[in-house]
C-alpha cells in the first residue's frame, strides 16, 4: 500500500508538472496583456485594460478577427462534412485500398506546412496558366490570391483531423444496430439519420472542434495564399509585432486564447465534452 501511494503521488506530480509546463506561457501572456507599461514585459509593471481598448478599437485588427472567424467557421462546416463522407466511405467501402487511402488523407499531417502551402501557390499558378490557355481569363484568378483559394488550403490541413475522429467512431461501431434498424423498416436515410450519425456525434464534434481551432490559427497557409488587402488574425498579430513591441499582442493573444476557450465552452453545453468519450 506504501509503495501504491509513493507511485500515485509521482504520477499526480509528473502530471502537474506536465499541465504547468503547458499552460504557464499561457498565464505569461494573459497577464502580460494587462500590463500598464510600454513595453511587453513579464513581470507587469502595473495593472490596465487600455491595451485591449487599443486592440478592439483597431480596425485592422477588428477586420482580421472577423476573417480568420468567417474563415474558419466556413473550414469547420467543409471539412466536417466532407470528413464525415469520407470517413465512412474508407471504413466501410475501401475494401483492400483502406490503408493507403487513410495513408492519403492524413499526408497534410505527415509534411510541414509550408511545404504544403508553396505546393498548393505552385498548383494554383498552374491552374491559372491552363485557364489562360484555353481561353478563359476572367477565371485564372478565382484560385491564387482568393478567399476560395485560402478556404481550400485551411481544408486540406483540417480535413485529417476530422477524418481521425470520426473513423475512430466508425471502427468501433456496432453494425448489428444498423442491421436491426434495417429490419424494422427502416431505409438507408433513416438508418443514418436515427442510428449511425448520433453514435458518430463525439468523433464529429471533436473533429470539428479541432478543425474550428486549428483553422483559425494557421498561419504559414494563410500567409502564402491570403488574398491581396486581407490578413487572418495571426498575420496581423505577426506584422504588428515586427515593428511594435508593446503589450497590444498580448492582448491579441488573449482574446485567440478566449475564442478557443468559448468554442469548447459552446460545446460543453450544446453537447456536453463527455460525448467526446470514446
């Protein structure tokens, strides 16, 4: 018993150290984004909001938070539903080809993301020189420098962790509640609707969740394929502090770190996080 409690009080003590080790920079930058003083410095030389007053009363930065919200929750929706789709077609129907179309899928996972960002700028300059070729013009810029463009490259590094929620719920599905719906009745739509999606909702939810939050701070895609005049939050917050240096980023920050706290809050009540459980 003696050695039991010694083993759970190390356990309880690496795991604190781990949760400290994780969220001490984020307590560092909360309470930086209070500072009085002119400069961003830790310890606060004293306690103001007029750096959030500063942030919120910034149009530029009012406009990037607005984009990098709409962005990414036009992502989450597309890479929800398309990993939905594709999750069930690979666990269900892939047959033989399931393990490299999972390999496929998740490949945006597998390279650094800048590489998949000049990829997609290099693809897109491609299919812009092909619609110029065939005559059509007016479309070479409907990919490069577009909302289209950016919402397709925040997708295609959401999509994975969609798909590996859900999948994880598909694997462990019990397929004799489809086949008892079936036999009482029930068509395919049917089946899908009352049985098979609200025993895949945490795998969804997490998905989604997880899209919502990577989406909104991307920063390399967004750099590469953002529009001309249109920046998301992270690149605003990025070319800020290039030539200021002052508390404003912190509190930019802050406000990155309640919008990610308030979506799983939302859950939370929506859904409840204990659906999440697997």
């Amino acid at each position: 018993m003696a050695r039991g409690n010694i083993g759970r009080g190390l356990y309880l003590t690496l795991v604190g150290l781990v949760y400290a080790f994780l969220l001490t920079p984020l307590v560092i930058v909360v309470l930086a984004s209070f500072n009085s003083g002119e400069y961003l410095s830790f310890p606060p030389e004293g306690f103001s909001f007029r750096w959030y007053v500063k942030f919120f009363n910034s149009a530029s930065f009012m406009q990037s938070l607005w984009f990098s919200l709409q962005l990414a929750l036009i992502c989450t929706l597309c890479s929800t539903v398309l990993g939905t789709m594709v999750a069930l077609y690979v666990v269900r129907f892939a047959g033989k080809w399931r393990d490299h179309l999972r390999l496929f899928i998740i490949m945006p996972l597998l390279l650094p993301e800048i590489l998949t960002a000049i990829a997609l700028l290099f693809f897109y300059y491609n299919i812009e020189a092909l619609l110029d070729a065939i005559g059509l013009e007016a479309m070479s810029g409907v990919f490069r420098n577009s909302f289209l463009g950016l919402l397709i490259g925040h997708v295609l590094i959401t999509l994975p962790f969609v798909f590996l929620g859900i999948s994880a719920s598909l694997y462990n599905f019990d397929m004799s509640l489809e086949e008892a719906a079936r036999s009482l009745g029930a068509d395919k739509f049917t089946t899908f609707r009352r049985i098979t999606l609200p025993l895949v909702k945490p795998g969804i939810i997490a998905g989604g969740l997880l899209a919502f939050i990577i989406s909104f701070d991307l920063f390399n895609i967004s750099l590469l394929l953002k529009g001309v005049g249109t920046a998301t939050l992270p690149i605003q917050l990025f070319d800020y502090v290039r030539w200021d240096f002052d508390p404003t980023a912190a509190a930019v920050s802050s406000v990155s770190i309640a919008i990610t706290l308030l979506a799983i809050v939302v859950t939370e009540r929506l859904v409840g996080l204990h659906s999440l459980r697997f």
